[in-house]
C-alpha cells in the first residue's frame, strides 16, 4: 500500500533488453563493492566447512551472477 493508504503499482512493461542492459551496468563493477570480496570469501568458506567437496564433485551453476564465489 501507498503511504495515503492506496494501492502502489508498478508498470512491468519492461523489455528483455532493458534488464540486460541494467544487468551488465550493475555486474561492471559489482564486485568491487565495499565488503564483496571478504562476504564471497565467508560464503566460500560457509560451504566447504557444510559440504565435504571432492575434486570428483561438479556443480551446475545457472545465474549465478559476476562469478565470484
């Protein structure tokens, strides 16, 4: 709801191209935020320590993001 009460709403016409676009603007530097690197180093560490991983294991990642973890 809006802040008058109303209902807020959203036009949800954007193209495919539109949110590429958004997409590739935000990736070019996403990494490079404050803190991205040390929480993808956590992250990292969070899954070795949850799954014991081996060399023989592979993984599918899909839309995983700019690929730093």
């Amino acid at each position: 709801m809006g802040k008058d009460g109303g209902v807020t709403s959203h036009d949800h016409a954007h193209s495919t191209a539109d949110h590429s676009d958004r997409f590739s603007n935000l990736a070019a530097d996403w990494d490079e935020r404050p803190g991205a690197q040390e929480r993808a180093t956590s992250v990292a560490a969070a899954i070795r320590a949850a799954i014991p991983l081996s060399r023989s294991m592979s993984a599918l990642e899909i839309g995983g993001g700019t690929g730093l973890l």
